[in-house]
C-alpha cells in the first residue's frame, strides 16, 4: 500500500495540472473576448511557469497572438521548444514565419534569418511584400512577389502588391492599369471591411491623376466603400483608426474638388455639395470622438457582445432593438443637407447666415425663406480664426470701461465679416457656425463705429437691434419629451455649503426651485443615472470635474470617458454644462460638448464660453431661470436675461453676459418654483419671532398702563 501511495499521487498531481491547465486556458480565451489583454498576458505568464512541453507551446502561441507590444520572445522561445518536440514541417513553418514578421518592423535582417527556407512556401508573398515595404529603394522585392502572388491566385495581397507598386510609380498610364488590375480582383473578393478599405484607398488615388468629372464620381464610389466597411467594424476593431484617417483624407480631397469646381463654374450645386460633405466630415470627427475604446467596451456587456457574437448582423439588430440611440451613434447612415431645409426653419422676417471655413478660404451664404441673398468670399481661414480667437479673448477680460482695442475690433469683425450678409428690414438671424467662430458671440459686436468714450451699455452692440439665435449643422431631429417634470437636477462639485444669500448659480437654484441638489461629491453616478433617466426633471444642471480638456469626467468617485457621458439615458428639456475648473473654451471644446449632449433626450443646450465669478453667474440665471418659471420661451428667456445684464450698472461688460452658448428650440418649459416661505423659511421665522416680540412688548405697555390707571382711579 505504501507503495502504491505515491503513483495515486502522481496521478492525482498531473490530473489537477491537466485540469488547471484546461482552465486557464478558458480563462485566458475569455479574457481575450473581454479585451482584457493586460489580465490575459499576466494569466498566461502565471501559468506558462508551471507549464512544459506541448502545454507550454500552447501557451506561447497564445501569448504571441496578444496585441502586446513585444511579442516576438514568446515566438522565439516556442520556436527554441520545438527542437526539443516532436513536431510536423508545418508547424515549424508556421513558427518561423510568426517570429519574423513579429521582429521585422524592428530588424529586418534578424527576421530573415527565420524566414530562410520559406521560399515557395504559402508565406513567402507575405514575406516578399514585407521586404518590399522595407526596402523601397529595390524593385526585386516586389516584382517577385507580384509574380509569386499571381501563381498562388492569393488575390488579396495580389491586390495590395498592385497598389503598392501604384504608389511608387511616376507613370500615369500604368498607375491607371495598377488601379484597374487591383480594383478587378477585390471586386471578386466579396465585401469585406479590409478590401473595403483598400478600394476606398485606391479610388481615392485615382482620383489625384483624373479629369475633374471622373474624379468626382471616384470619389463618391470611394466614400460608399468606407460607409460599407464602417457598418461592418465591431465596437473594437484594430482597423478603426485606419479607417478614420483614411475617411478623414477622403472627404476633405472631395470637398476640396468641389470648392474647386465652384470657383472655376460658379454653380450652387457644387457649393451645396461641398457643403454636405463637409458635415459628414463633422459626422466622421464625431464618430472618432464617441466611438468606444477598450475599456468602454470591457465594461459594457452589450458591446461586449458585439465583439464576441459571430454574426455581426444579428448583434446590430439588437444594439438597434436595445439601443437605438447607441446604435444611431454608432451605425446610423450620414445625413443629407439641403438649403431648402434651412430656409423651411426661418420665421417670417428672419434670415440665416452660414459660415464654412475650408483649410485655405472661407465662406459666407446668406438667404431668407424665399431666396438665396448672396454668396461671398471671407478670405484666408487663418485670418478669419487669428481674429475671432483676438476678439474672444477681449471680450472674456475684465474691464471696468471698454477697450480702444475692443471697440475697434468689434466693429471691424462685424464690417469685414457679418454685415455684407445682412438684409434690410430683418429682424432675426440664425448663425450657422463653423470652426473657431463658434467662440465668439456675436451678439457682442457693433453695429457703428465708437469715436467716443461711453459705458458698455451704451455701446450700439448687435444684441439691440437684432434677435440672434445659434443653429448647428446637420440640424437635429431632436424634440421635448412632452411628459417631462417641473423639479430642477443640480450636481455642481464647486458648491460650497450655502449662506445666508444666494452667491452662485447653484444657490439660487437650490433656493428659488424645486428638485434635487447635490453639492461637491455628494451624488454618485448610480444615484443621477435613475434620476436623469426619470423624466422628472426639466432642468439639469452639471458642473463636473476634469484633469484636462481631452480628460474623463470626474462624477464624485466615478470617471467618465466622453464615450460613456454621452450613454447616460438624459432626459431633459434644459441642461447647463460646465467643466472645471471653468476655462476660456476653444471652438473644438464647445462642439465636444455638443456631442455630448446633443440627443433626443435633450433638446436644448446651455454652455459657458469663458469663467465667470459665482456672482455674475448668479446674476445671469437668476434672471434666464425666473423668465423660463414665468413661460417664456427658452432662447427668448436667454437673450432678454443678456440684456438685463447688459442694461445693469454692474454686469454691463459683454464678460458677464456674452459668456454663454444657448443651443436648441425655442419651446417653454415648466419649472416648478418654492413657496415665499420655502424661499426665505428663515426670514420668515425671524420676522414670525420679531413680530411676536414686538405684540408681547406692546402687550407688557398696555398692561402697565391699565395698571397706573386702575391704581389713580383708587
């Protein structure tokens, strides 16, 4: 017995090995799924210690897959472990050329010592391409491999072999033929997101040497491509951020064509379609923004199941059933534009203005609800950003009396690039902005020359005359939710405790309104998520933190990405959005915002441009808030708030009320205000007490006087 003791124990050892090894090796293949790389690698190195043989290979083939940045040892060191087992030629090969191309980006002579003996091989056209991309000065490299690639029918790589040899050649006429051969043999390959990418690529190339016409429709066939292979990207796909790039390049090379086609023929179609491009490439920027990273994806178990469900299709439609939000974000096609849909948002006596800024020049359109009213040619884009960013920056100090540089520069602006778009007898404008403009208010420009000294609030300012509203472009669909709440959602994490008096915006809320409020870290994420979701509110007020403008968002002990900000189920007729600490914001920050929030939950959109003291901020929404409770309309309630500011002694200075972004409808909302004695509960006590002192006191008197005469009268 004592000695079949130890060969149960054997047994009973290398079972449990065999059994762990089963294990982690589900656990590392799940962590994978998850993308969680980091926990699979150190899984993997825990186990490998244990590991030998066929076990231990199996490991390092799994290490070696892992997107890590250094994998080529586990590669070599397998390689060193099968001379030791027994192993078939193919899997040898297999070894050989995986440490190659792991080592080639770094030592290309290195990785050929692994590949010798390839040749003929199913891996020697992928090795010939490699030394073909590292070596562009020899043609050897990819002559071979094109002849290679050609008897092995690989038509792929085939195809990537045309395009880079399309790439290094100076003759217009066999580019032509590479494009062609190489656009033949990816349309026989199906529909897939690579070769998607590489026809989108090629197109766009061919367009650089064709005829205006052809290139156009190149063009359009290539931005088609990228949309296809777009739906098919899972939420993490390593070919993403190619993807975006590619997309980026594209629509900027269409847009630049037709500019190009406008200057030359002068015909609106072309602006017009310049124009639409130009916001897909506003789309693209912003799927770029929102799109999930890793670790959104790891922590989401619905886009966890993007990335592991075989059928991508079958996931969509139920992102599509689940989330249509999230799946409108993510798959939905790119909008159409017409000027015929902005001229149906215009308001009898009102007319919209449009700006676009091209990489070199920009533009001004002009046009009410019966016609186009002109066209114009702004200059240089970088004259046009170099004076908005010098105009904004003026208008955030504090000044107690105008600047000669203010008043110059704000007449100047509205000459050189606002009033050639101004019809008579307007009452209304709506500014459609583009790029750094959306910095500026241009409610603070003027009108007329100022030659002498007067106070901000006499200063003949665009406010006065004209009833400005801000549109975004695409326009939005976005609507109330008609059953929406009457209580305000306040989160501000620079409140202090509250005094005696109202000294921020959050104070007056908390004093003037009904609803929720929460100072400092005292909301959680799993407490406002319920709350914004509910429906019972009608205004939302956010201060949140951030370490930097690219930062996540700080919510008390959670961070947020602007991904995960953007999933939060916000249902809202009014949110106001500050980041802090409070900063003067670039155009490309109140966009991001945009993004943000921008959604059929919430229709309209507060924002501040530049900080403010708690003060002056306090004096703004008390006015806007007090006009929303009594039902003006929201953009309506903004501008007559700007210009009680501006009508004040103490925030005349357009850096009080210039300050802010309203973007959204022009509907009422309900907001459901405190009794007096909510309000002012403590005054009212102490007046309660300092009249009922004053009737005892009084009481006393009379008391002591019908005392002395009842005592006379005796």
């Amino acid at each position: 017995m004592a000695r079949i003791q130890p060969i149960f124990t054997i047994l009973f050892l290398g079972l449990t090995a065999l059994s762990s090894f089963g294990q982690s090796l589900s656990s590392i293949q799940n962590r994978q799924a998850a993308l969680d790389w980091e926990g699979a690698q150190a899984a993997a190195q825990t186990a490998l210690a244990s590991l030998e043989g066929a076990d231990r290979l199996a490991y390092l083939q799994l290490l070696g897959e892992l997107p890590l940045p250094n994998r080529a040892p586990f590669w070599q060191e397998g390689l060193s472990l099968m001379d030791s087992l027994e192993q078939g030629d193919s899997l040898r090969l297999f070894w050989r050329w995986k440490t190659g191309q792991a080592l080639i980006e770094e030592d290309t002579e290195k990785a050929l010592t692994y590949w010798e003996g390839l040749e003929g091989t199913a891996y020697w056209g992928e090795i010939l391409l490699h030394l073909a991309k590292k070596r562009p000065s020899s043609s050897i490299y990819l002559e071979q491999a094109i002849q290679f690639l050609s008897r092995e029918q690989q038509l792929f790589l085939l195809a990537k072999a045309y395009f880079l040899e399309l790439q290094r050649s100076q003759n217009r006429f066999r580019k032509k033929y590479l494009a062609e051969r190489s656009l033949e043999l990816l349309a026989s390959l199906g529909q897939q997101a690579e070769s998607l990418l590489l026809e989108a690529e090629i197109l766009s190339r061919q367009a650089s040497w064709e005829p205006a016409k052809s290139a156009l429709l190149s063009l359009q066939v290539s931005r088609q491509k990228l949309e296809q292979a777009w739906t098919q990207l899972r939420p993490y796909s390593p070919l993403r951020k190619r993807l975006l790039t590619l997309s980026a390049a594209v629509w900027e090379q269409s847009v630049a064509l037709y500019q190009q086609q406008f200057s030359q023929e002068a015909q609106a179609q072309y602006f017009e379609q310049a124009l639409q491009l130009a916001l897909e490439a506003r789309v693209w920027q912003k799927r770029a923004l929102l799109w999930p990273q890793r670790k959104d994806v790891r922590s989401d178990s619905l886009l966890l199941a993007g990335q592991t469900t075989p059928n991508l299709a079958l996931w969509q439609a139920r992102l599509a059933e689940e989330s249509p939000s999230r799946y409108a974000l993510t798959y939905a096609p790119l909008p159409q534009f017409s000027l015929s849909q902005l001229r149906q948002q215009l308001k009898e006596n009102e007319e919209f203005l449009l700006y676009y800024t091209a990489e070199e020049e920009s533009y001004l359109l002009a046009a009410d609800a019966e016609q186009l009213l002109g066209f114009w040619k702004l200059g240089r884009s970088e004259d046009l950003q170099q004076a908005t960013a010098q105009l904004a920056s003026l208008l955030a100090q504090k000044n107690t009396q105008p600047s000669k540089v203010y008043l110059q520069q704000a007449h100047s602006f509205y000459k050189r690039f606002l009033a050639l778009g101004l019809a008579e007898n307007k009452e209304g404008i709506q500014l459609y902005l583009d790029g750094p403009l959306w910095q500026l208010p241009f409610e603070a420009l003027l009108r007329q020359a100022v030659t002498e000294e007067k106070s901000y609030a006499e200063l003949p300012y665009l406010i006065k005359e004209l009833e400005l509203s801000y549109r975004f472009l695409p326009t939005d669909s976005s609507s109330q939710k008609a059953n929406l709440g009457k209580n305000v959602l306040a989160i501000d994490q620079r409140a202090p405790a509250m005094g005696l008096l109202p000294t921020s915006g959050f104070d007056l809320l908390f004093q003037r309104f009904r609803g929720s409020f929460y100072r400092a870290e005292e909301a959680s994420l799993a407490d406002f998520k319920p709350l914004a979701a509910s429906g019972d509110y009608s205004l939302l007020h956010l201060a949140l933190a951030q370490k930097g403008p690219q930062a996540p968002y700080l919510f008390a002990t959670d961070s947020l990405s602007a991904w995960q900000l953007r999933q939060l189920p916000i249902q809202t007729a009014l949110l106001y959005f500050v980041p802090l600490p409070e900063r003067q914001a670039e155009a490309e920050e109140l966009l991001r915002w945009r993004h943000l929030f921008a959604h059929d939950g919430c229709s309209s959109l507060l924002l501040s441009r530049w900080s403010k003291s708690a003060e002056a901020e306090a004096a703004f929404l008390s006015i806007f808030y007090d006009l929303l409770a009594k039902g003006y309309q929201k953009e309506e309630a903004f501008r007559e708030a700007q210009l009680s500011l501006l009508l004040s002694s103490e925030w005349a200075a357009p850096q009080f009320w210039s300050g802010y972004l309203y973007l959204g409808d022009r509907q009422t909302m309900a907001l459901a205000k405190r009794s007096f004695f909510e309000q002012y509960w403590l005054y009212s006590i102490l007046a309660s007490f300092s009249l009922l002192a004053l009737l005892i006191f009084f009481w006393r008197i009379n008391r002591l006087d019908l005392g002395r005469n009842t005592a006379v009268n005796d």
